[in-house]
C-alpha cells in the first residue's frame, strides 16, 4: 500500500516473490504471490504469465483462494473490523451460500463492497453469494 495503493495487488506478488518467508519452498511462495495477486481487481487469466505457468490444478487452488481472499477483504472494507464474526451456510438445492456477519456496527459498506468483489466466488465455487 506505501508503494501504491492502485497497484498493491501486483506489488503484493513481487514482494511475496521476491522476500517470503524461507519456510516455504518456491512453489509454495509462488501459489501465495499469485493469491495475493488477485485479491482485487483483475481474475485470474492465462494471459498473466506468472498464473499462466502454473498447473490447472495449482490454477484451481489460486482462484479458490483467491475468491474466499476477495471476500474477507471486502469485509474489512474500512479497515475497521467491524466484522467480529461470520457464519457461512451453503444451501445445497439453491447453489447458494449465506454469509452472515455479526458485529456492533453498521455492515452496509462492507456488504456492498463484497456483494461488488463475490463474482469471482460464484464463477469458482457455481454458486450465488448472499450477504447479511
């Protein structure tokens, strides 16, 4: 974010890349950066080369990671933590999963925010997203 805040998703990655921890091995660090990547903004594509040299399978891991980090994200919209807790229920026959938050406050920005950022969850997972 000191960098620049338009572009720290792709900051995110060089740095995971290029200071990660030694306790993961590069294909590790790798799978972590490309996460990071696409915690906003732009999904997953093949015309990324660092996601498009992955495995499918490493593939599917990013962009599952990376639709669940896009949500917690967008529920610490204000930087505020707001959010004390949350309780995921998938409702199997709807292909729809229920997220409701739990706090003191007022969660409309953070549900309009993940509402915004939940495209990624339901083309991953086949599923509709549904705040509360």
């Amino acid at each position: 974010l000191f960098i620049t805040y338009p572009q720290h998703h792709k900051h995110s990655y060089y740095l995971i890349k290029s200071s990660g921890p030694a306790t993961f091995d590069p294909m590790e660090l790798e799978l972590i950066a490309n996460v990071a990547r696409y915690h906003r903004k732009a999904h997953p594509s093949l015309n990324h080369l660092p996601f498009g040299q992955l495995s499918s399978k490493q593939q599917d891991i990013v962009r599952k990671l990376a639709a669940i980090l896009r949500i917690a994200d967008a529920l610490d919209f204000g930087h505020q933590s707001k959010v004390k807790n949350l309780d995921c229920k998938l409702a199997a026959p709807k292909r729809m999963v229920s997220i409701r938050l739990e706090g003191a406050q007022d969660f409309e920005d953070e549900i309009d925010c993940a509402s915004g950022k939940a495209g990624l969850m339901n083309e991953v997972y086949g599923i509709r997203t549904v705040f509360r």
